[in-house]
C-alpha cells in the first residue's frame, strides 16, 4: 500500500507540474486568508510577537494541509471517471491520497518564498524546539482535514453540490479553527468548546505548538483531541463509502 501511494505521489505531482502556473495561484488564494489574520491581529495587538509568529505558522500549516477532495473526487464522480477506477486493482481511495499529497509537495514548494518573507517582515521566532514538537500535530492535522474533506465531497454521490458542501466546511474551519481569531485570544467558554471541535485540530492546533502557546499536560491532550477526531471521521468516511457506492451508476463507454 504504501509503495502504491509512494507511486501514485510521483504520478499525480508529475502531472501537476504541467500547470505550475495555475499551482502557484491556488498558493496564492490559500495564503490570503493567513496573511489577513496577520495583518489585522498584527495591527490589533501590536508588539505581540507571539501573534505573529502564530499566524506565520497558521500559513505554513494551511499550505501542508489544503485538501481539493471535492475537485479530485467529485468531479470524478460527476464525470463517470470513478468508474473505471472501481475497476482497477488497488484501492480508488490511493490515486485520492496520492493527488492530494502531490499538491501539497508543490504548495510547499511555492509557498516557502511567501512563508520566509512573512516570517521577516513579521519578526515571527519560531524555537526550534517548539517547531520539531508541532511536527505531529502537522501530519495529524493533514489526514485529519483530508480525512474531513474526503467526507464532505462523498455528497457528490447523493447531491451535484458537493463543492457547496466542502466550501460549508471550509468555512467551519476558517471561523473555528483559528484563522478568524486564534482560540487562545477567545474567552471562556469558547475556547474550550472551540478546542474540542475537530476544526482547531485541523489547523489552529499546530500553529499553536509552534507558536509556543501550548506546553505539557494540554500538549498531550490536544494530540489526543486530534487522535480521536482522525479516528471517528475516518470510520465515518468508511460507512458513507460503503453506503454511498450503491448509489453510483455510470453512463457511457
């Protein structure tokens, strides 16, 4: 399994490479909302660099954890495509994981400019020590908001608008998962409500840990927030797949 992901990582960023230029806008529209977030809490608390270096984290986070599910898997179930890849030998879940990984390589790739020039101009100081602990949390928080999306865009076996119910989505993340504020700056008990939500989770949470905010025992009981939500959405997935799959009816050659 893990040779095919490898291969289908290798297939589908080769083929992305082909049109880099419409990559490196879709870097540009994920980066826009992080970089906001910096600029307004920069100017609301001035002189806070834990702020900035919060949201210069946020950002990378974003770019290692964008999900495109509803276009990747919707459309090919709107198109008939998942078809015959029901029929090939593997499983169709791999050329998904595959594809979304592939953008996520060169998101990073095109983003890392962006995020050093953030980084300066905002006097972000990321400690080592807290970055190597946010490590986790990052790939934890990326299966978790593949996971989340790859849900979201199964409706496409039930619904045509599938990408109204993943841009539902995106915004519970972008309002609840700390780009709108950062949970540590809410009050109670919003903060405590917002940090159970699998939103933080997905992309507050690691920004956090390397932002410093997080120590000790909360430490291990955000991994553990995590953990659980990775496992319940997982499961999830796999029941409406199951499900969803009796409905799929292809037309054509």
């Amino acid at each position: 399994m893990l040779r095919l992901v490898g291969l289908s990582i290798w297939r589908q960023s080769l083929s992305q490479w082909s049109w880099r230029s419409f990559l490196i806008t879709i870097v540009i529209g994920q980066s826009v909302t992080p970089l906001l977030g910096l600029l307004v809490w920069s100017a609301a608390l001035p002189g806070d660099s834990q702020v900035s270096t919060y949201y210069v984290a946020l950002l990378a986070v974003q770019l290692m954890t964008a999900s495109y599910e509803h276009h990747t898997l919707s459309n090919g179930i709107y198109d008939g495509t998942l078809a015959r890849a029901l029929v090939q030998p593997q499983p169709v879940v791999i050329d998904v994981i595959g594809s979304n990984l592939g953008l996520r390589i060169w998101h990073l790739i095109f983003g890392l400019p962006l995020i050093a020039i953030a980084a300066v101009v905002a006097g972000a100081q990321i400690d080592v020590y807290e970055g190597m602990l946010a490590l986790p949390a990052v790939v934890i928080a990326g299966a978790l908001r593949f996971v989340f999306t790859y849900l979201l865009a199964l409706s496409a076996l039930w619904t045509e608008r599938a990408h109204g119910v993943v841009g539902l989505g995106e915004t519970l993340i972008f309002l609840l998962g700390g780009t709108a504020a950062p949970l540590g700056y809410l009050p109670e008990p919003f903060r405590s409500v917002g940090q159970a939500l699998p939103f933080w989770s997905m992309l507050g949470l690691p920004a956090e840990i390397a932002a410093g905010t997080i120590h000790g025992a909360a430490l291990s009981q955000a991994y553990a927030v995590q953990l659980g939500w990775l496992v319940v959405l997982t499961a999830l997935a796999a029941v409406i797949w199951r499900v969803g799959l009796r409905r799929f009816a292809a037309v054509g050659a």
